[in-house]
C-alpha cells in the first residue's frame, strides 16, 4: 500500500531531505541531508522504515500536511506544539494516522529554554522522490534532488513509498521513544559543542584561542542550513595573509576576516580558504542542528579518543532502540544500518 502527503502550508522552510548525498565531494557536489541524522534515523526507525529513508525537514515550524491515506508518523526535534486533527502529540512518538487527519505544528518558541528551530518527520513507506546521485534530498542551493528541488510550497502533494508495516501494526497505539538529552549547561544556559583543534588554529593569538573555548557564542539570524554564524568576541590572527583553499566538511569552524566563527553545516560548500580552528565532533551535529537562532554555544576542546567514544555512545543509543522495536515485532535491528555508517565521502 502506498500513500500521498499534502502540504496545506510549509512554514518557513519545508524540504525532502534523507542522509544526504554522499561520495561526490570531488564534483564540488555537498553532501547535504538532514543536518540531525540522528532526529530522522530516529523517527523512520519508529514508523518501520529503513534507516535512509526521505523525510521531511521542518524549520521554524509553522507546517501544515495532510495525509490522504492510513499510515504512521513519527518525528524528532523540537515539537513546536504539534497537534493532529487538534489532539497534542510529541517528538519522538509513533503515531497512527488516519485517512484525512491533518498534523499541524505550531511556530518556533524561543522563550523556552530547550526549543529548537528544526523537526524532522517520518512517513512509514519513506517520501517518495526521484532518486539522484545515490539520495533523495533535496540540494536547495544546485537546486536539484527533493521535490522539483525546491522547497516545498502550499498544494505540494508528496507520494510515499510502500508501507512496510502490517495493518495491525499501522493501526496499533501510539509508543515514544526516550530522546537523547541536549546537554545544556546549566550555569550560563549554553549549549555545549564538542571539538577537535584545527589545522589553523596556532595563526590566531594566545588571547583568541582562549577567548574561543572560554566565552559563549550566539547564534544569529543569518545562520541556515549552510553554516551558523556566530557572534562573540573578535578572534585575531597573528598576522593576516591569504591562504590556499583546502577541504572543509561540516562541522567545520572558519574564522573570516570579521574574527566571527561560522561552523559549517550540511549544505556548506566542499572547500574553504578561511582559517580552520576546530570541527565540532560528529557526535554533536545534532545538537547544533537544533540550537535556536539567538542560543549560546560553548565550546570544549576533545581528543580523537573522546570523540570516538561519542560516537559509540550515539551508536549504543539506536542500537538500543532497535532491540527495543523488535522486541516488540516491530523491525529486526539488522534491517537498518547505524546511523548512515554504510555511506562515506
């Protein structure tokens, strides 16, 4: 059985986006995807979905859809007050959907301490979009992959794949799932982002390089799915001078010449000729992902070591969910891969 979505309205910024595109760096192509893999891993595991499967990312809320046949949804991120034909429902919820319900979520609420400004969806079957370069997400700068690769408008109708859930389980009660805590420091309200020192680090000042893990850093508005830009204290360089480009990925911190960092994201371009002091460990993506505009970041400087071990524990996570789902008949953990750890650039 297959399915269709209507988008009644988008909010600010709707788009299909999976775990990305991955492999074609060389072709200046960007990965792209959902910036929090782990929010849409997470949602399609509990709809019964392969772990790649194409979702929706929703950014400042504000969406409305409706679903033009039985299925079963699930999403992860901030919830914007997310309501289904009135009733409230939750992040990281699976939740059963009947013919004609329409889900809305509210706007963004920066007043609270732990709102975000993105949500990803799961439909059970996986939005079903041409496949391109091996993803179907979207790539809103090339503009191509996704729906017509673009953003998503009012009267978009998405087709879903087939449903991978028997009709019990697409009919049975709603169940949640334990979200991963966002870690904010309880002293200053900071979110804390964990990073590796940077091949450029040493051209910034004694005084710079303490004032970047030591001060708190805002988010301001112009951030968007190719980096975040930040606002704090001016980093100096020793001394100025050009420098050659080199690779960048996301997670990426680049000092330009504004002494303000911007850490890369999903959508950042392949190469960068801005210093690089830091990458934010791949184990933290989520949490920048989901930082507000106008939230505080914190840096802490890792090593190789202690980044790894980030890594397992986010693996420890979903492996924990799948044995959980399947002891509920739900899905064997051998049918998805961890995290998107099969694909490599």
């Amino acid at each position: 059985m297959t399915g269709a979505v209507t988008v009644l309205r988008p909010g600010m910024l709707a788009s299909v986006q999976d775990l990305g595109r991955h492999g074609h760096r060389q072709l200046g192509i960007c990965p792209g995807g959902a910036l929090d893999t782990l929010a849409l891993v997470l949602a399609n595991r509990l709809v019964g979905n392969p772990d790649g499967a194409a979702g929706l990312e929703l950014t400042m809320g504000g969406c409305e859809l409706r679903f033009e046949s039985p299925t079963r949804v699930a999403w992860a991120g901030d919830d914007f007050d997310a309501r289904l034909d009135g009733r409230p429902v939750w992040p990281g919820w699976s939740v059963p959907v009947r013919a004609g319900q329409i889900l809305k979520f509210g706007r963004a609420n920066r007043s609270r301490e732990k709102a975000g400004i993105r949500t990803w969806l799961a439909v059970a079957g996986g939005i079903d979009v041409p496949v391109i370069l091996g993803s179907r997400s979207t790539d809103l700068k090339a503009g191509f992959g996704g729906h017509q690769g673009r953003a998503l408008k009012a009267g978009d109708t998405l087709a879903c794949g087939p449903c991978p859930l028997t009709k019990a389980q697409l009919e049975s009660r709603s169940f949640g799932a334990r979200m991963p805590p966002w870690r904010i420091d309880p002293t200053d309200g900071a979110i804390e982002l964990r990073i590796i020192p940077g091949p450029e680090l040493e051209l910034f000042t004694v005084a710079s390089r303490e004032q970047l893990w030591r001060d708190a850093w805002r988010i301001t508005p112009q951030s968007n799915r190719m980096g975040s830009r930040l606002e704090g204290p001016e980093l100096k360089r020793k001394r100025n001078g050009d420098m050659l480009s080199s690779g960048v990925i996301p997670g990426t911190i680049q000092v330009p010449p504004s002494g303000q960092p911007i850490v890369l994201m999903g959508d950042a371009q392949t190469t960068g000729g801005y210093p690089r002091v830091g990458v934010v460990i791949r184990a933290d993506l989520w949490k920048l992902a989901q930082a507000p505009l106008d939230g505080r970041l914190r840096f802490r400087v890792v090593d190789a070591g202690e980044a790894l071990a980030a890594w397992d524990e986010q693996k420890r996570y979903l492996a924990h969910l799948a044995q959980g789902l399947a002891s509920m008949g739900w899905l064997a953990p051998a049918q998805n891969s961890i995290h998107g750890e099969t694909h490599a650039d």
